[in-house]
C-alpha cells in the first residue's frame, strides 16, 4: 500500500466532521487475509502482521496539521459546532466543578495538618503518611471497579450520588476526635472520591473528538489544581479569621466550608447527561443531537465494541494499551510525591503556617499553567509526543535540584515549582490512553480505572518508606528515587510514541482493506 494511500485514507477516518462510510468492520485470518463483515469495530489482527506493522520502516500516516484554531477545527460545520456548545455546558462545566471539590476535599488534611490539626489531634508524621496512603489505597481501589460499572451504568445516577457522599465525609472529619477517627473518614472518603478521575475522563473521552479532547481535558485537570490553590489558600484565611469561632478551631472551619461548596454542586450532576449510547432525548439533547454524538466517536465509520463479557478479560488483558499506560501512570504517580511534601519541607525550614499554606500554591500555579497552555498545543499539533519530551524534561531539572537540595534557597524552591509540570503531564498520559483504547469501550474503561489503582496500592509503600513526613526537609532517598522515576518515565514517553505510529498504521490498514474496492481506488492516487 503506498503512503500517499495510507495518509488519503487517515485524513478521511480522522476528520471530526461527519463521515458516513461502510456499516462493517473486519476481521483477518491470518492464513487468508479473509475479511468479514461485523456490526462493530475488529481491533485484532494476526500476530504476524502486528508485528509486521510495528516494526515497519514505512512512516505511519501524517497527522492532518489544522490552521490555528482555539476551540472548534476549522472543518466542524455548524450545527456540530451547536452540538460541542452543549456538551461543554453540561459535562464541561459540571466535570470541573466536581474535580474541583474533588481536589478541594482531598487537600484539605495536608493543609489542616499544617495548621494545627497535627498539635490538636497529636498525630505523628508517621501517623500523617499513613493517613495519605490509606486514603490513596480506597481511592484507588474503587476508581477501578466503579469505572466498570459506567459502562453499563448512567454516569449522571452513580456519580452525583458518590460526590454527595464525599461532601458528607468532608464534613464529619471537622468532628474527629483523634487519628483513628480521622482514618476511618479518610478511608470512606477515598471510596466515593475514587471514581471521579477514571469516570470523568472516560465521560469525556465518550464525547469529545481527538482533535477535541486535549485542550477539554487540560481543562479539567487544571480545574483540579485550582481547587489545590484555593484550599491553600482558604486554610491560611479561615486560620487567620476563623480561629475559635462558635468554639472550633480554624482548621476545623476548612471541612465544613468544603463540605457547604461539594455538596449543591453534586445536585448538579443529576442532569448531566451520561455517555451518547445511553442517552435519551430531553428539553436539551434531541434524538438529532444523540445521533450526531454517536457518529463522531465512530471509528473509520464503525461503532466501538461494548461488551462487558467473558471476552472482555482476554480483550484487555491481551492487550498492549493496558500494560503500556498502567506502567506510565506509576511512573508519572510516584513523581508526584515529591513535589507534594513542599509543604511539609517548608513546616520542617521553620516557616510559619501561612507561608507553608500559600507558598506550595505556587507549584500548583505552574502545573495549570502548563496545563492549559500544553493541552491546546496538542490539539493544534494533533500529537503529544514533542510536548510529553518538553515537559519531562524541565520535570528532570527540577528533580536534580531537589535531589542536590543544599543549593540556594530560591534555587531549591524553582526546583519545587518546575516540578508542578508533573500536573500538565497527566492529561498528556490520559489523553493518550483514550486515543488508543477508542475502539473498545471495556479496554478504555478497565485501562482508565487501573491507572490509579496499579499505581496506587503499589506505590503505597513507596511512600510511607521514602517520603514519611519525619524525613523533612531532605527526603534524601525519596529525591533520588524521584530523578530516577522521572528519566524512566522519558525514556516510556518514546515507547508510548511508538505504539502510537503502531497504532496509526493498524486503523489505516484495517480502514483501507474494509474499504469497498471502488472507493479505494478513487482514494489511491
């Protein structure tokens, strides 16, 4: 097949804009090459030619290069343009309210910490991580199993009733007594707050376009880091202000007015769509709407698989995307930890609470920066690899300088804050993910929902072992474990990069050879 072929054919089954092809997909023997017809996406090929197309010295496909565009591709007509309106005032809107409050509640303990909850309570940096780690264990235990279940469950009933239930918890912790009591809250809150990453990126991957989705999902995760900044922000203010008022202390005022922001906005969640295969018309999205919706997600014209079977063990774990991103993600968590004890390190250098508060924000500022400003570049690119290399590679910088640590003082807190670049490559890794896995709604789901889950109960004694609080303000072993970590996750990004062009020329071939023979012919040049 000759290259000008294969790019005619990638630019057609990659136009956001509606394109009615064949109705079948295939799938191949492996002796025949025979082709059959089936109602959704084949996403499997004969090992041989697996390897075959891998390990090829043909160029995948060029991705198409749009002219300039901030939020709608050139090519979108205008009544699909009506139809992103829509989607982006309801799930856009209610997705970062909600990982607001997600990140608002979450933060909350770390800054309570620092603001006198560790003397009023006595819990021990030990103590403190472990609170940590218990949450994560919860959280990302139920990200996994709950992202399962939003394939066959409406996102707009199991979600808005999960984040009323984290607000609730946020609030009973104002009353603990103790760090048992704190553990348990924390434990519970994890649960409910575990499904709002996966289910949220899986929601949006079932809406949006690729050339539509990296700037939404940077969108998204900066709506995360905002609620990071604020709860800073408003643990400083409410200590400075709040202190013994009605008889609590400011810290204690922190859940309470986390739990009065969570819970209205999770009423909003009951009228939110749920994912265009489960939707019904209503006041706001017709039967034309729905459909529209359902034929931009179609790859090369096909519908993706959605069977949660006995197939969709071997489907997933047979898999390369499941194995290539769980691996990325513990790489990109476990980085994580070390830009998030800054806090913790500024308490152990002796400044006062609301410094340590407001000075890590900074970090966070950086993240969203990078963040919304990376996710528009890869839409515009219609690629992540260049930007994933950019960003891990100041990333790097950052870990040295924290690694060395005994370096002037505004030199280790650059290190810090350059390393908040680890927040913009998250929606990078994700985006990926759901660019790879589209044809096959379990494969995303499970992918999704194991990222944390892996990532999570594994990195567990990587952070009670290496980033307990009592080791402030050097961290020595965690630093080095943390430049380490980053290099590895660099030299991942090309791998990924690889099974990308893999991927590429996999939906080409497949698109080409369903193709009825006069439309390739009219496409071969």
């Amino acid at each position: 097949m000759s290259e000008k072929l294969i790019h005619s054919i990638e630019v057609r089954a990659s136009r956001p804009s509606i394109e009615h092809g064949s109705n079948s997909s295939i799938s191949f023997s492996e002796d025949e090459g025979e082709v059959k017809g089936v109602q959704t996406v084949s996403n499997s090929l004969p090992f041989s030619k697996s390897l075959k197309l891998f390990f090829t010295k043909e160029k995948p496909p060029k991705r198409e290069r749009p002219p300039f565009f901030l939020w709608y591709h050139p090519s979108v007509p205008s009544e699909e343009k009506k139809l992103v309106t829509k989607i982006d005032l309801f799930i856009m809107t209610y997705v970062c309210l909600s990982y607001f409050c997600r990140y608002l509640d979450a933060a909350n303990v770390a800054n309570a910490y620092v603001s006198g909850m560790k003397e009023d309570l006595k819990i021990t940096g030990a103590e403190y991580i472990y609170l940590s780690q218990l949450f994560n264990a919860a959280y990302c235990f139920s990200g996994l199993f709950s992202t399962i279940l939003f394939t066959k469950v409406r996102f707009s009933v199991l979600f808005p009733f999960l984040e009323i239930a984290w607000g609730i918890l946020t609030l009973f912790i104002f009353k603990a007594k103790s760090f048992k009591a704190v553990a348990v809250l924390r434990f519970f809150q994890g649960l409910c707050e575990g499904t709002a990453w996966p289910a949220i990126h899986f929601i949006l991957g079932s809406w949006y376009t690729p050339y539509e989705l990296g700037k939404r999902t940077s969108i998204f995760t900066a709506a995360g880091g905002v609620g990071t900044i604020l709860s800073g922000l408003i643990s400083s203010g409410l200590v400075k202000s709040m202190e013994g008022k009605s008889g609590l202390k400011g810290w204690q005022w922190l859940f309470i007015i986390d739990a009065i922001i969570t819970i209205p906005i999770a009423l909003l969640g009951f009228v939110v769509p749920s994912s265009p295969e489960k939707m019904k018309p209503n006041r706001f999205f017709t039967q034309t709407d729905i459909d529209l919706s359902l034929e931009r997600i179609r790859i090369n014209g096909k519908e993706r698989i959605n069977k949660l079977d006995k197939t969709a063990f071997k489907r997933i774990f047979t898999s390369y995307q499941w194995y290539l991103f769980v691996i990325a993600w513990c790489f990109w968590s476990w980085t994580a930890l070390m830009s998030s004890q800054f806090g913790i390190v500024l308490k152990a250098l002796g400044y006062n609470v609301y410094d340590r508060n407001n000075i890590p924000t900074a970090v966070t500022g950086v993240g969203i920066f990078a963040c919304l400003v990376s996710g528009f570049l890869i839409d515009l690119r219609g690629g992540r690899i260049e930007i994933a290399l950019f960003l891990q590679t100041l990333f790097i910088i950052g870990a040295i300088i924290t690694k060395i640590f005994n370096v002037p003082r505004p030199a280790l807190f650059f290190g810090y804050m350059i390393q908040g670049l680890w927040f913009a490559t998250s929606p990078t890794i994700v985006g990926w993910c759901n660019e790879l896995t589209k044809e096959d709604t379990q494969l995303r789901a499970v992918t999704l929902g194991s990222l944390n889950f892996v990532s999570g109960l594994i990195g567990i004694p990587f952070g009670i072992f290496l980033f307990n609080a009592d080791f402030a303000p050097e961290y020595s072993k965690g630093a080095t474990a943390n430049l380490v970590l980053a290099v590895m996750l660099f030299l991942w990004f090309i791998l990924i990069w690889q099974f990308d062009n893999y991927q590429r020329r996999k939906r080409v071939y497949l698109s080409s050879v369903a193709a009825p023979e006069g439309v390739v012919n009219e496409i071969k040049v």
